[in-house]
C-alpha cells in the first residue's frame, strides 16, 4: 500500500505531503510544523482463489508534527513524529489496538551530514525500492516482501548519513535490540544484537545510481527447536535519469535466505516461518518510467521476478507445494495515473498484473487525497 506521496519535482504541481506542511511556530531557531493527509480508495482485488474483491478503504491516511531548532550555526537537532493507522473509512466503527505510529525519530544534522535515532522507513526502501514504484496504491514486489511488510527492520536504529562530497554520499546504521526486547530479536535468548545496514549514493547532472545492503540480523524467526535465526540478507542497485519532466529508473534486487538446515524445514511446516522468505535466493529486474504531463502524472512499471530453489528448498518442497511454487518466474506490470484538482487534492488511478497463480494480487483502484 501507499507509504508516502512519491516526492517528484518534475511532476511540477504536486510534492511530498511533507511540504503542504503549516507553520505553527517559528521563533528564536525553532520550528513546528503539522501535516497531513486524508486517502481513500476503492479497489477490486483477485484473491488468492482468484476471486473478485472490492470495497472502499483508507488507502495511508496520514497525520504528523515535525519540529527542528538551531543549537548554533551548523547544527539542527530535530524531530518527527507521524501517525498512519487512522481508518478515514471507518472512524467511528474502528477497533485498533496495535500502535498506531509509523515515523518516530530525533536527530542533528549540520555540515558533519545527519544523525537519526529512532523508528522509520529502511534505506533499502528509500534508496532503491521507491525509485522504481512509489506509488498510490499497487507496488512492485521487492525482497521485504519476503520476510514480512518491512515493520520489523524500522525500529530501534540508529543512522548516519554523509553530506554529498562531489556527488558521492554514502549512508550506515544499525538496528539494535537489546536485553529489554522480546521474541522478535535475539535478547529473549540471553542475548543483544545490533545488525548492520549501508549504501552509497551517486549524483551526477541528471543520472544518480545507490546501492544498498542489509544483513537482516534482527529480521528474525523461530525454528523448531525453538532457536532464533536471522531470515537471511538483503541487497539492490537502483539507477535513475530524468529528462525534463520523464524521469526513467531500473532496479536489481536479491534476497539470500539463511534458512538451510532440517530444523528450518520443520518450522515452515510448524507454520513458524514469517512472510515467504522461504523462497529463497530471489531475484527482481525492474524498470519504470513517469512523466510528468502538467496537470499530474502518467507511469509504469515492469518487474522480472526469479524465484530460484536452493537445498532447503528441496527439503521443504513436499511439505509446501501447496503453499508456494518453486523455480518460477513472474512477470508484473504496473499502470497508473493522476490528475491534480488543485494544489492540495488530487485523484488516481491504478492497475496491476502480477502474474500469479489464479491472478492472485491482480486488480485495478481509483482514489482520492486531500493534503495539507
């Protein structure tokens, strides 16, 4: 689904919902912004028997405070905190009793480059997965995808990114669980454990390339000895160009499952195994383009998905043909458009081919949303 507005400056009328924000205060070196943002949709989805499904749902809507103050000249410690389980079609009617966050982070910035603690989106999403499908509310699938919805590699970080030298900027971090975190991480066995994420990023005019790799050392599972073990890793190389108002962008991912052992086979069995990260040693080859025509944006988007069979995979086969093919192959297409209302609104409209087994995942949305 939507995680943000795609920020594009060559769709000319329409930008992040971060810069529709309104000033509450400004004075002596600190700021307060909100915004927001309200998105409804109605989709008909095929599921997994490939039947038809539709209805009308929030598709992200959106409320945040971002703060900053100037400590001195060349130093900025700021804040974000932004809300995203709101139900705009279901207000008055919504039960929700997981938290209801989805941004949370302090940090400094300055000359020295920037300095982030806290929950929010991994590099691997912001440098090499959004590039290609951004979009509103049908996305490619990426090797997240694999090991659950990305929740997992968004807390307790720590990140640091350089200023650009030339063109090159380059980013590291670490997610951190400790003795006070419970079964998803490590510490519930008597132990903390700090995984490791980087990339590097370089611009030049028009053209920019990153890379990015994640050892997924906190992304974990039990298997069936009761043992927590890391899904595996994650790594992409994503290039873009833009021309005038058409920015073109192509995208090589893989994930590498550490899943390997009789134990693992098991637990998928036992159904311990989160996502499908199973499928193990998957490839995506994706391309996309998006032109800005004035009054919104036309894109699309092909992925080349390579699932391919390891030993573990062999082991587990019998247990879950069922569940998952092996050694395939899937081909998506994304098609999209939308149209600017006004400065603050705007509607679109989407649709997809995934290439599953009974159309699974294939369908089409049109939505709506009001920014400020």
């Amino acid at each position: 689904m939507k995680k943000t507005l795609l920020a594009t400056a060559i769709a000319g009328a329409m930008a992040a919902s971060g810069a529709q924000a309104a000033t509450v205060y400004n004075q002596d070196g600190t700021k307060l912004d909100i915004y927001g943002n309200i998105q409804l949709a109605y989709t008909d989805i095929d599921n997994a028997d490939g039947e038809s499904e539709d209805g009308i749902g929030d598709n992200g809507t959106t409320f945040g405070f971002a703060a900053e103050h100037v400590i001195y000249d060349g130093l900025t410690g700021y804040l974000k905190l932004e809300f995203d389980d709101i139900k705009a079609d279901e207000m008055a009617t919504d039960i929700d009793n997981d938290d209801a966050g989805d941004t949370a982070y302090i940090g400094l910035k300055g000359n020295f480059g920037d300095v982030r603690l806290g929950s929010y989106d991994q590099l691997i999403d912001d440098w090499i997965q959004d590039p290609l499908t951004n979009n509103e509310y049908f996305d490619a699938s990426d090797s997240t995808g694999l090991h659950g919805n990305g929740a997992d590699q968004q807390t307790d970080k720590v990140t640091y990114t350089s200023p650009s030298f030339g063109g090159l900027q380059f980013a590291v971090g670490t997610q951190y669980k400790g003795d006070t975190d419970s079964f998803d991480s490590r510490a519930d066995q008597g132990s903390s454990n700090a995984s490791f994420f980087g990339g590097a990023k370089y611009t030049v005019g028009a053209f920019s390339i990153a890379a990015v790799y994640d050892n997924l050392d906190n992304v974990v599972y039990r298997d069936a000895d009761g043992n927590v073990d890391s899904v595996g890793d994650q790594y992409g190389i994503t290039a873009q160009y833009t021309i005038d108002t058409l920015r073109l962008a192509v995208k090589a991912e893989r994930f590498v499952s550490d899943a390997d052992s009789d134990a693992d086979a098991a637990a998928v069995e036992a159904g311990n195994v989160p996502g499908a990260f199973y499928e193990e040693d998957t490839n995506f080859y994706g391309v996309s383009a998006r032109y800005g025509y004035g009054m919104g944006d036309v894109y699309a988007a092909y992925q080349y998905v390579d699932v391919g069979a390891s030993d573990f995979a062999d082991e587990v086969e019998q247990s879950v043909e069922d569940e998952q093919d092996r050694d395939e192959t899937y081909n998506e297409v994304i098609l999209g458009a939308t149209y600017n209302i006004s400065d603050a609104m705007y509607t679109w409209a989407e649709v997809a081919m995934y290439d599953r087994e009974d159309d699974e995942g294939d369908g089409f949305g049109v939505g709506v949303t009001y920014l400020f």
